[in-house]
C-alpha cells in the first residue's frame, strides 16, 4: 500500500547561518579584503563605527586587538563569545556537503605527498565583500602572476625544504619585469646560510620559465636566454660585457673586442634583438603590492620570541549603542523595527567576529612560532618538519580553521616576512613510532644508495630501496621514491643498468 503519514524524528545537525559564513569568511581573508568587507559593512549598517579611541561612556566594544608577551605560546585571551569562538572553528565537512579540494590538498601536504608544501594552497582566499556560501568556494580564474607561476616552478623542482625557503625567498625579491633584486650576500645572512647554497638554489631557479627570469642584471638575463638557444660563444659574451658600446652604436669598437667583421656584428646584434630583455612583463594578474604583516616576531629580551598582532591591519569597530538607542526608540513600523534588530545583531556579531578572528590568528602564530624557533634562532637549515595536523593538535583547534588562519597571513620575522604557510614542511613517517624524518634526510639517504652502486654491477631498485629504508625505520611508499629519485634527477633502474653496461 502506496499512502502519506507523518512522522517526527529527532536529529542533530549544524546550520550554516549567515552569522557562520561570515565568521567563517572573516578567518580566511587577508588583511587587504578585510579592509574592503569592513569598509563594505560600514557603508551599508548605520549601527557600525570604527572605534577613534576617543569614545567613552556609551559602552563601545572591546577592540579587536590581543597582545603576546613572554615566548611563544605563553599568551593571555579573554574569553570569546560562545558562538563566535564555534563559528571560527567549525569543520569544514560540518558547513559543506563537498569541499574535497581543501581537505585532499591538506591531506596530501600533511602526508609529505604532491607539490611542495606551503605553496599549492597559498592563493586561495576569499574574495572579500560577499555573504554567499559559493563565494566563499569561488575558484580563482583570474591569470597567474609572475610569482605564483615561479612558486610552482620551485614547488615541483625537487627542492630539499631548506632550499625551497631559500626559493620562495628569492622569488619573493623578484620584481615584475622579472629581475632579482637585492645582493645574494644578503639573503645568505637573513636565511643563516653559506652564499654558495643561496648560488646553487638560484642557478637551478635561472632554469625556470620564462627563459632569463630572475637574473640579476639584463647582461645576465640575455645570457641565460642565449645559453637555452646555445648561441653563447666568446664573441657574444664579449658584446653582453660591453652593451654600452652598442647603447653608444660604437660598431668599430665592438668589432674590435668581439673579434668578428661587420656581416658577423650585425648578425649578433638582430639576435640580441628577439631576445626578451623583460622576461616578466608577459604575465598579467594584480600589481605587485608590498606585504604588510598580519603579525610581528622579535627577540623577548627574557628568552624566546614576543609574538604579537599587527595593530595597523586590525579593523576596530564598535556598535553605537547611543544611536541604537535612538533608532530603536524612534521605529514605528514592524519593517523599521525588523530593520533595526537586524542591524543590531549584525553589528554585534561582526564586532565579536573580528575580536575572535584576531585572538585565533595570534593562537596559531605563537604555535607555529614555538614549533620552528630553531628556524627562527639559526637559520633554514633547522627548519623542522611540520603540518597542519600538528599545529592543530596543540592549540585544541581543527586542522581546516588553521588552514584558514594561514592562507595569506604573513609573519614579519627577524629573517624577514613570511606566509604563514611558508613553515609547514614535508615529513616522512618513522616505521618504528620514532621521530619523524625529513624529507631532506631521506631524499640524500636515497641518492646516497643509489651513488654506492656499480662496483659489482647490482642495481638497486625502487622497490628494494623502499625495503632497506623500512628496515631502518621509514616509513615511505615506492611512488614517493620514485618522485625523490625523479626530483633528484636519476635515471630508473632499468636505464641505470643500460647505462652501466654501455659504460
């Protein structure tokens, strides 16, 4: 029989309400879209005013602002509103029937999996403005920049961690027509290392596209695009060490130090001329603009780090409960009296929001902060493995609300500004329940049992040297050692024993 009843059931559920979007949305923005939602929000609730620190006696709220003080992690908060303190940490399956590219990207990036972590994610953010749930998911269409396309580069170049900060660094010193600028004696002194690593990280970079990109001079970066085309000989690297000759149109002069006649100078000189002196100005997306940090790492004078927010980038409302006061009084209609309350709440909200916002990013900063500070006291080199996961565990908070935290929120350190997710780095699992093992020590353990073969003609493959490594305690897949030999540049084992029997 085919009928109709009614039946009650009971069950439990999370509701995405605006208030949960916007809070939600607030935690992911950077500082230059929450600048815009905030001044959006200001325009449109006549109940909202930014707070002058001028205000007294009608009950402004309590700005948006926290302050860290002796180490990382020893760190004071008020507590937060209930709702406010939820919102900010709900987990994305929770609010989204299907979010799989997050959650598989910090998956991936917690299990040392895929692209280079820190990088494949570091572009997603919100759009600023908008209330809507699809808003908040929009994939970004717009064309990549210059620095995002080398960010990819550097994350698939088989980088050990160490080298890749090194490339992030000196991709961030790039400028828009695709030059490196600032000495590289510099970098090595920010970064704690030898100029001969900040060289080798940068020689592998000169082999990224475009062709001449980050050079540091347009002698250089025509160089390194003849070398691609293999016309670098003597006598074009004569005219590159005397371009001013030709700015000069000095003809005899040239054809006197490139040691070439006339049909041979004009010849090198059209050459010159397809090549691209601006190797960057090919890419489009937004103008460069300077990263202001969302927070400020210094030396504490007692020992350890003094974390604390950047006051300039926190928005600092408060609800005119004066006016409110007025308005309310003033309502005669239910739409007017709706129109209030609604504003009312908003305001309320919003004020609570960003107080949470900022107490959150400061909670995961000073984790991140207490996690690496041997990065921070002696250089790239000791920067230890670490993920989402680990952070999370910490602070008592979900992994998808730290992943929030760290998309575009830079730190201003002693050894300069950074992404928050520049410091998660791959790890490999130990076998025994031991430590973790970098991703770095494993690549070298690998090119070094590669290295020893030959003598006796036996060639290791993938899967034995999965075997050997699992003997000593590392846990890895056969698919992650062929990506380390990959990266490293090795032949398989199939090539290698061709290769040894033709040598």
């Amino acid at each position: 029989m085919i009928g109709q009843r009614l039946e009650v059931r009971q069950g439990q559920g999370l509701v995405i309400t605006p208030q949960l979007q916007q809070a939600i949305k607030l935690l992911q923005l950077s500082n230059l879209e929450l600048e815009a939602y905030v001044e959006a929000e200001l325009e449109k609730n006549p109940l909202l005013q930014r707070d002058e620190g001028d205000q007294g006696g009608d009950g402004p709220a309590e700005p948006a602002e926290a302050a860290a003080s002796g180490e990382a992690g020893e760190l004071q908060f008020t507590e937060p509103s209930g709702d406010a303190e939820h919102a900010m940490d709900a987990r994305t399956e929770d609010l989204y029937d299907d979010a799989p590219g997050e959650r598989d990207a910090d998956r991936k990036r917690d299990a040392g999996e895929g692209e280079q972590p820190g990088l494949s994610d570091w572009s997603r953010a919100g759009a600023g403005g908008g209330m809507d749930g699809e808003d908040m998911e929009r994939p970004d269409t717009r064309d990549a920049t210059l620095w995002e396309h080398l960010q990819a580069q550097a994350s698939s170049a088989g980088f050990s961690p160490a080298e890749h900060a090194i490339a992030l660094t000196l991709i961030d010193a790039t400028d828009e027509g695709g030059y490196l600028r600032g000495e590289l004696q510099e970098f090595a002194d920010r970064l704690g290392v030898d100029l001969a690593r900040i060289e080798a990280v940068l020689a592998v970079c000169h082999g990224f596209e475009p062709t001449g990109v980050m050079a540091r001079s347009a002698p250089e970066c025509l160089k390194l695009q003849l070398v691609e085309r293999n016309r670098f000989d003597p006598a074009m690297e004569a005219l590159l060490d005397n371009l001013e000759l030709l700015a000069r149109r000095d003809l005899p002069a040239l054809r006197k130090v490139c040691g070439v006649d006339g049909e041979d100078l004009n010849e090198m000189i059209a050459e010159l001329k397809g090549l691209t002196p601006r190797p960057g100005a090919g890419f489009g997306g937004e103008p460069a603009q300077t990263v202001v940090p969302d927070v400020h790492v210094r030396p504490d004078p007692a020992g350890g780090w003094r974390v604390e927010l950047n006051s300039e980038t926190l928005p600092r409302l408060l609800m005119d409960k004066r006016y409110h006061g007025v308005v309310a009084a003033g309502a005669r209609s239910e739409t007017e009296k709706t129109f209030v309350a609604e504003c009312a709440a908003q305001a309320s909200w919003l004020v609570k929001s960003l107080d949470q916002r900022a107490k959150t990013i400061l909670k995961v900063s000073s984790e991140i902060v207490r996690q690496q500070d041997a990065f921070l006291a002696f250089g790239v080199e000791f920067l230890r493995p670490l993920n989402l996961k680990t952070v999370a565990d910490a602070i008592g908070m979900h992994e998808s609300t730290v992943s929030r935290v760290t998309s575009n929120k830079y730190v201003s350190t002693p050894r300069g500004v950074f992404e928050l997710k520049f410091f998660f780095t791959a790890a490999i699992q130990s076998s025994d329940g031991g430590a973790l093992h970098s991703a770095e020590a494993v690549r070298h353990r690998i090119k070094a049992m590669i290295d020893s073969e030959g003598a006796d003609g036996d060639v290791l493959s993938d899967d034995r040297i999965v075997e050997i490594l699992n003997e000593t305690g590392i846990d890895i897949a056969r698919r992650t050692v062929a990506k380390y030999r990959e990266a490293l540049r090795i032949p398989s084992s199939v090539q290698r024993r061709r290769l040894m029997k033709a040598g």
